[in-house]
C-alpha cells in the first residue's frame, strides 16, 4: 500500500460552515445556515484630532443592522444586496426539489457569505458517478459580487472537476451596482443550464481520457507546476520539491486513478486530488479558503488542464 499519509480523508466540504438539515423553507435555510440578517449602508466618516467629525464624500460604511458591525467602506456606487435577495433566485429551485441546501454560513467576519446546495440529478464521467454542487456567494464589503459556481465532484475519491471549458462557463456573477436585484433573476437561467456544463464536461473527460501521456512527460509537468528558480530561498525550493515528489505519488500511487492508465485524465485527476485533499492547516479558515479557492477555480488545476490539451 502506497503512502499517501499527506492527504486527509475529508470531503472538501467539511470542517467549515454550519449544516442545513431538512429545511422547511427558504427562510429556514437562512436561519440554519446563520444568515438571517441584514445590512444598510451609512455615511462614511472620520474622527479629527480635536474630535469633530468629518465627512468622507463619496464613501459609504456597510453595517450589519442587527449589532451595527461594519463590514466594510465602499463607493456611493455600491447597492447594497441582502442574503435573502442575494439568494432569493435559488428558492424556487429549492421548492421545486432540483436543488438540496446542505452547508452555508459567513466568514471574513461577516463580509462574505455563501451557500452550497447539491443539484438533485446524478451524472456519469467515464463510469464514474459525479455530483453537482451549487455555490452560491455574496459580498458585503466592496471585494466581490453575487456568485454562483459549479463544483462537479466525483464520488469515488471526492475531487473537484470544475473544468474551465471554453464554450460553457462554470461561474456566473453579479455585480453591487446598476439593478443588481433585477440581475439576480437572471440567475435561475444560468443554474438551470448546469446540466449543458455537465455533459459538456463528460465530453471533455472523455477528450482527456483519449490523451495518451508517457512515464517520461509527467514529471516535466509536474515541474512546470511547481517551478524552482535561483531566486528562492533554500526553504522554498525544499517546499517546491516535496510538493513535486507529493503529486507524483498520487499520480503513480493513487489506487482510484489507476483504471485511467497514462492518460491526461488520469493526471487531471490527480491533481484534483492533490489540491482537495493535502493535508495543512486543519482550521476553519484554511479549510473555507482552500474550498473556496477550488469553487472559484484553482489555478494549478487550470494550469494543469491546459498543459495537457497542448500535449
């Protein structure tokens, strides 16, 4: 048996959040997940060193109403959009069971909040079962707009597949400004052409899985992936090399990818299964990080897709 002790056991999505349990309404979603609550927009100002007050034009503090935390200075620009219209357009979703809420919450003290949902239907990847997931994002601090990311996870080994396929996105945003409330609507269009992203992605699998890749072409790269240079310190080239010799042995080691033989979905995979499942630090915050950073699209694993399609 391999010795794969440097990947954890957990699904990505553990460890972070607060879990839905058979929610009886949208509103009761909000409420399980902790965002039943709101926030208005303020005048900026600023305290002189003789204590009077000054205005700052142009600039407005969002406040989260029920304890008067502020979560953020933005432009008079910004329209401020609430958890429950942020997620509004997923309700009749939810009623119409196309969609299960299982996990949300807030972090970066409040300014960011999120709900993950699972699309109902199942699907097939080169046999495998494969889960959508649903995440739904908000900001209150001027850093983001209203989200939605696809997340295909196959089950087998709990890795992440979003893909950055060209002719289907795997994101949809909104911005803080405008009519965002009207844009939102919109939204419902784009969650219900999930399934489009989901058989274009089978397809695509399929494409990678007909790349044939040799012994002597994967460790290159696996390098390309994790560059070393004269520039960095004696430390940094150590944590580069382990990170090399790491994803190596998932590749040559890992016993759920082996059916895929030398191919590029083989190696896909692999890295999916290095970024989901290392081990670090095991912290709320680590943990919501790196599930955000693979909702949003990781860049090694982008990097390593389009190594392969120019192979």
């Amino acid at each position: 048996m391999a010795d794969l002790s440097f990947l954890n056991k957990e699904k990505l999505h553990t460890g972070f959040g607060e879990v839905i349990v058979n929610p009886s309404s949208y509103d009761d979603v909000l409420t399980q997940a902790g965002l039943n609550w709101s926030v208005s927009a303020i005048p900026t100002a600023a305290i002189d060193t003789d204590g009077s007050t000054i205005a700052i034009p142009g600039r407005s503090t969002i406040i989260r109403n029920e304890d008067k935390r502020p979560l953020g200075i933005v432009s008079d620009k910004y329209k401020v959009v609430n958890n429950e219209d942020a997620f509004a357009f997923t309700e009749s979703l939810f009623m119409s069971n196309e969609i299960d809420f299982i996990r949300g919450g807030s972090y970066r003290g409040g300014s960011a909040t999120w709900l993950e949902a699972k699309v109902s239907d199942k699907y097939s990847i080169l046999g495998d079962t494969v889960e959508c997931y649903l995440i739904f994002m908000n900001t209150h601090d001027g850093t983001g707009s209203v989200r939605c990311m696809i997340v295909p996870e196959r089950i087998a080994c709990s890795n992440a597949l979003n893909l950055p396929l060209r002719d289907q996105s795997r994101h949809w945003r909104c911005s803080h400004s405008g009519d965002p409330l009207r844009k939102i609507e919109e939204a419902r269009n784009v969650l219900l052409a999930g399934s489009s992203y989901m058989n274009a992605l089978s397809r695509e699998c399929e494409k990678l899985q007909a790349i044939k890749i040799s012994d002597s072409q994967v460790i290159p790269f696996i390098n390309r992936l994790f560059p070393i240079d004269d520039k960095m310190s004696d430390k940094q080239i150590e944590n580069q090399e382990l990170r090399r010799s790491q994803l190596l042995e998932v590749y040559l080691r890992k016993e759920d990818l082996s059916e895929f033989g030398s191919t590029g979905y083989k190696f896909i995979s692999a890295v999916a299964d290095y970024i989901d499942h290392k081990d670090g630090r095991n912290t709320e915050n680590s943990n919501i990080n790196r599930f955000m950073s693979v909702a949003n699209g990781n860049t090694l694993m982008d990097t390593a897709y389009a190594m392969i399609l120019s192979a």
